[in-house]
C-alpha cells in the first residue's frame, strides 16, 4: 500500500515537473517569436498625424473606417484634437442611402457593405458625427463588430420590397423599416451625448470641428481616360458615381508625396488579393520572379538554391527580395483585368525605407494591431502603383501645378 502510494507520487511529480517544463518551453518559443525581428526592417521618413488603428473585425466596412480615421487625421491637422469617432453612425447612414437607391433602381445597383472612403465624408456633411464612446454601433451581445446577419436581413427585405408583394413600392413603409433593423442590430442612436464636459447632438459636433466637403477629391491615373478631367471611375463600391480626377501616372505618385510630406494622410482605395500582399510580414509587394535577378540580389544565399528552390520561397516572405518595375501600361491592364479591384479601403499615413533603402508607404490598417507592425502595413512604391484603384485628399495637400491643371481651387 506504502509502496504504491510512493510509486503514485513519483509519477504525480514526474507529471507536473514535465507539465511544468513543457510551459516553460512553449513560453520561451512564444517569447523568441515576439521577440522576433521581422524579415523587412523599416525606417519612417514621413508621418502625417493621425489617429489609433481601430479593428473592422466581421463588418466588412473598411471604407469606413478607412474614411472615418481620415476625417479624424483631418480634424487633428486642423485643430489639434485628437477624436475617437464612431465608425458605425456613417455605416447606418451608407446602409439607409444604399437601400432607398437599391430600390429606386429597380434593384440594378449594389447594395453591399461596401463603399469608399468618401462616402464617409457624404454622411459628415449629411448627418453630422458622434463619438464611439458615445455609440460603439455593437451588435448586442457582441464585443467586436459582426454584420453578417444584418447584411443578410438588408438584403433579404429589399427583394421583399421590390418583389412588390402589394402590389406596389411601399415608400412610406421601407425606410421606417430600415431604420428600426439598424436600430435593433447596431443600436439607436442618441439624440444628444457628452464630449469634454458639453452637450452636443451629432450636427453640432459636426460644427464644432467643421470640415468642407468641398476641399476634398478623389485622383488616380488612367490612360483610357482624358487627362487632367474628372470621370466616373467604374467600380461597383462607388454607389455614389463620385467623379475622380485623372493625371499622369508619375504626377499621382508625386501628389501621393506631396500631400504626406505637407502633413495630410490620403485615403487609398486599392487591392490587397494579391499574393504579394502578406499578412504575416505586413508589406505590399510587387516580386519580380525572375530567377536570376532573385540570385543577384543575394548571391550568398542563392548561389547554391535550384531554380525549383528558388521559387518555392518567393512568396514565403522570409528574404528582402527585388521587385518589379511598374508601368503604366501595367496598372491599366491591372484595373482592366480586374487584377486589381477595390477589395479594400485603408489610410496611407507616411513615407519609409526599408533596410535596403527601398521606397515604401506607411498605411494604416483596420484589423486591429494585428501583423509584426501593429495594424500598419509598408506597401512598396511598386505595389502602390500597380495596385491603386484611387486617392482621397485634402485638396491642400496637392501640388499648386497639379491645382492649376485639373482647375480646382
């Protein structure tokens, strides 16, 4: 029995001192990896002011808060306060426009949970702005955003209002409806709320940190469209036919520059389903696959690597590797080929090198701090200009040459 009970604790022990090392070991390797330095190694040349990355999570909103953490850069450039807006209150405005838009063009039109960046501006200047302390916008009972279920229901009410079961479009009954499924599922919004010890409503707020829409536009580069003129860029995302100014395919790169370098960030409506978009190093990148530049490039390590071997780590994001040149031709055939689409929305906050002194921008993400630079990703010169679908700005932040050929003031 004695011996037993001594076996029975020589193994008890055993267990816990092995339980006990291998925490010790997961805790070590989870430390070595936090301590990890990523593969690319950066230097900020350039950051405009802007505000703390936020998390989209399940909302499939990132023109929002895209849009709405460039509202706020602005706001803090203008009048040095830094505000925590509530992305949710534009998103129920864009969901309201969308709808009553779905219908009245017979459902030939979009009516995802997508938009751009200037939507967010149209719902400031529409409905004013309220902070996210005041309507966090949560669906109840959830700690992060998750709008796949209100997403189904919008859609699923506009064909029962198109269908026209009655007979007829009931307009006087569809928007009380869609404001009370916003209401149930990203909550009612206060008529008024508290900031820094006063009473606002949301136009007032808006009033109180007043911002033109007037001083804003979208540019990009085309070469299927007339230079230096405003077109209706042709994107499913852009419900509301906002026009974006043309100009040549190095000029848009050096506005990019221009408005970053006088302190002003610039939304980017860009694609980011390229394999050279990772989530695991945080960098957008234009890979050049050509076997023999990859050896050049580090002929230590590659000297010896088959060309199978070679290919099979391009993409692994584990070496600095050379990138394409980029054309103009080549972001063209991009958009033409949908190779690039509007799949995502996010704010271009600065300008940095990497160890090899390449070019790259500093953007701000909105899938929390996520990746080893903490929700901001380095996107290379290369991948900006293959990759950009348009730009929002300040029309301050641009060049008074590029002011004087797209005649805007």
């Amino acid at each position: 029995m004695t011996s037993n009970f001594i076996k029975y604790q020589i193994m008890k022990n055993f267990r816990i001192t092995m339980l006990l090392a291998a925490s010790m070991l997961f805790s070590i390797q989870m430390q070595a990896q936090k301590d990890e330095k990523p593969v690319y190694q950066f230097t900020d040349d350039v950051e405009a002011p802007h505000t703390i990355v936020q998390n989209q999570a399940q909302s499939g909103t990132c023109w929002c808060f895209a849009g709405t953490g460039f509202v706020e850069a602005e706001i803090l450039k203008k009048y040095d306060v830094a505000l925590n807006l509530s992305e949710m209150f534009f998103v129920r405005w864009a969901y309201a426009q969308k709808f009553n838009r779905f219908v009245r063009l017979h459902s030939a039109t979009n009516l995802s949970c997508g938009g751009e960046v200037f939507d967010v501006l149209y719902a400031l200047d529409a409905n004013g702005m309220i902070t996210e302390e005041a309507y966090s916008g949560l669906v109840p009972g959830f700690e992060r955003h998750c709008h796949w279920e209100l997403q189904n229901v919008i859609e699923g009410y506009a064909k029962v209002v198109t269908k026209k079961s009655n007979g007829r479009i009931l307009y006087d009954v569809y928007p009380k409806m869609v404001e009370s499924t916003l209401d149930a599922y990203l909550g009612e919004v206060p008529e008024d709320f508290e900031y820094d010890g006063a009473q606002y409503d949301p136009k007032s707020f808006a009033q109180k940190y007043k911002l033109d829409i007037n001083d804003y536009i979208q540019f990009s580069s085309y070469t299927d469209q007339e230079m230096y003129k405003p077109f209706l860029i042709q994107i499913p995302d852009n419900w509301t036919s906002t026009m974006t100014y043309n100009m040549g395919f190095d000029e848009m790169m050096a506005e990019l520059d221009n408005a970053l370098n006088n302190g002003y960030t610039v939304g980017w409506a860009e694609d980011v389903s390229d394999k050279g978009f990772s989530r695991k190093a945080g960098v957008g990148v234009v890979l050049d696959e050509d076997i023999d530049k990859i050896r050049e490039s580090n002929p230590k390590k590659f000297k010896k690597m088959s060309d199978d071997e070679i290919k099979d780590i391009i993409y692994k994001f584990e070496d600095v590797l050379p990138e394409k040149e980029v054309t103009e031709e080549m972001h063209q055939t991009a958009y033409d080929d949908w190779s690039t689409t509007d799949d995502h929305s996010m704010l271009i906050v600065g300008i940095a090198h990497d160890q090899n002194g390449n070019k790259y921008y500093k953007v701000k993400n909105s899938w929390g701090e996520s990746g080893p630079y903490k929700g901001f990703w380095y996107c290379s010169d290369a991948y900006v200009r293959l990759h950009t679908v348009f730009f929002t700005v300040n029309k301050a932040g641009l060049s008074d040459g590029i002011k004087d050929k797209l005649s805007i003031k």
